[in-house]
C-alpha cells in the first residue's frame, strides 16, 4: 500500500466473484474485509474462505460492519427499484454516525450506450440503451446524490467485460461452449478482474468525492477476433459461427451487442496513476495460461 495509508477495513456489499476479488485483495495488504449476501451457503462458502460474512438484511450486523469499515465497497446490480446497498448502507451510516474514508459504487459502462464505435468518456452524456444500463444510470445517480448531501467520499467505476480465472474466452472453449458472433464493426473493452480491483484500490488511496472512472483494458477489440484468437492460441478448433438470434445465443451475450464503442482509461490513469496489468486481451490469455487456469 502507499505510505501512510492506512491498511483496508473494506465492508463490501455484494459478496459475488468481483466482490471476493477484493476481499482477498484487501487481506493481502493487511487488512480485513466483510461481504454480504443474502444466500446462507455463499455466506458459508464466505466464512470457509476466512472472511466475515453478513446478511444485509440483518441490521445489527449491518451496523456494526458499517462502524467497522473505513471502505465500502458496493458491486450489487441495482434493482427495479434502485441499488439495494444505497437503501441498505445509507441508513445504517446515519444509525451508527459512522464515517467511512472511502465508498465506491460499481457501475458498467452500458451507462454510455451505444457510440457505434466511436470513443466514450466519464463526462459523456449518459445514453444506456439497455434497461439494465438505465439502471445502472439511476444507482449512480442516486449514489452521487446521496454521497453530496451527506458529505460523504462516493466515486463512481463503470467496468466493461469482465473476465479472469474461471470466467474467460479460455473456459469457454475448453468446455465446447464457445461461439463466434460476428457482427460487422463492433468493437468493445474488457478488463481483467485484478485491474479492476487495482483500480478500486488506487482509488481508496486518492479518493475524489463525485468522480467516476472507467477501469478498461488498452485495447478495444471485437469479440470475433478474441475468441478466434484465443482458439488458435490454445490449439483448439475455432468455434463455430452463429447469427446474434440463435437460440445458443443468450440473452445477457444479446445485451451486451447492443453497443459498440471504445473506451478510454485516460482519467485513472492521470488521477490514480493506474494502469492495467493486462493492457489488452492477449497479455490477460497469457497469464491465465501460465497460471494453469482452466
């Protein structure tokens, strides 16, 4: 960590796999860290782990994490009705007078919509073409709001694709679920889960009340060519083609065609002095080959 910060008390709302990324990132660093969820078992599967877990739904619980964390860290997707962790954490800082040094509000860049192509920047108009990126523009919003009302350190990270041990182009091919879309000029970032959560770390070290930051690779890069990519580097037979409606074809893998842009990482760079690890597809395949992921 950098000199004089102190080591992370994170309280992370949402204990799914960015969530536990940065759970282990924060232990790694001295610290500590405490995730929610509202299922029993992953709550197991969180204390098995050495973590502390928590129902959110459990105000006492709640509470005392809140008073116990100088980081909040929220990765739940917000709902119909906005982000659980605002209408959850939001009354448990009043309740406990707590004061943390630091919350962060993970977001998607299906906030900026569809450029066709062209490049997208945090002080774009906002244009989700989506409903969940709609979403997506309220919980920031609402977290914004409430973050300046209060008085309260709140920036804001809209990720891409995510990918990394176990969730990757690798996995996929391996197990024969792969398939190439191929849709005539769309391009789109990614970023590997450990540059996401460096970049949420750089951030608690220079925290900027109000700001948003879009962590991404270097490189914007079709899918088409990835998975083609990826399946020569590894060897294997390169998937089979199909159209964008074909029943194979999910409906988050639809959404997630809906825009084309390119995006830029300038302003964590310049503001955080971030810089991803893995600045494109490529070097983020390379590791995971080395790591023996599967």
């Amino acid at each position: 960590m950098e000199s004089g910060v102190a080591p992370p008390r994170l309280l992370i709302f949402g204990g799914g796999w960015l969530g536990q990324a940065a759970a282990r990132e924060a232990v790694r660093r001295g610290g500590r860290a405490a995730l929610t969820s509202r299922d029993p078992e992953t709550r197991k599967r969180l204390e098995a782990d050495g973590f502390a877990a928590l129902d959110p739904a459990d105000d006492r619980a709640l509470d005392r994490a809140v008073g116990e964390a100088n980081a909040i860290l929220v990765t739940a997707p917000p709902e119909s009705d906005g982000c659980p962790g605002l209408k959850r954490l939001i009354p448990a800082v009043t309740r406990t007078g707590a004061w943390p040094d630091w919350i962060g509000y993970v977001s998607s860049t299906a906030v900026y919509g569809d450029r066709a192509g062209g490049w997208a920047f945090e002080d774009d108009a906002l244009n989700a073409a989506s409903l969940e990126g709609a979403r997506r523009v309220r919980a920031e919003r609402d977290w914004l709001e409430a973050g300046q009302g209060m008085g309260l350190t709140v920036q804001v990270f809209r990720l891409p694709a995510l990918y990394g041990p176990g969730r990757s182009p690798v996995d996929r091919l391996r197990a024969g679920t792969a398939r190439i879309v191929r849709k005539p000029g769309q391009v789109f970032n990614r970023v590997h889960v450990d540059d996401a959560v460096s970049g949420l770390f750089a951030s608690m070290a220079r925290p900027r009340p109000g700001a948003a930051y879009t962590l991404c690779d270097d490189e914007p890069a079709p899918a088409d060519v990835v998975m083609a990519g990826a399946a020569q580097r590894l060897g294997l037979p390169r998937p089979p083609e199909v159209d964008l409606d074909d029943p194979s074809v999910s409906d988050g893998m639809r959404r997630f065609y809906l825009d084309s842009k390119r995006l830029s990482n300038a302003r964590a760079k310049a503001e955080l002095g971030w810089r991803p690890k893995y600045p494109s597809w490529r070097e983020g395949l390379e590791a995971m080959l080395d790591d023996g992921a599967t």
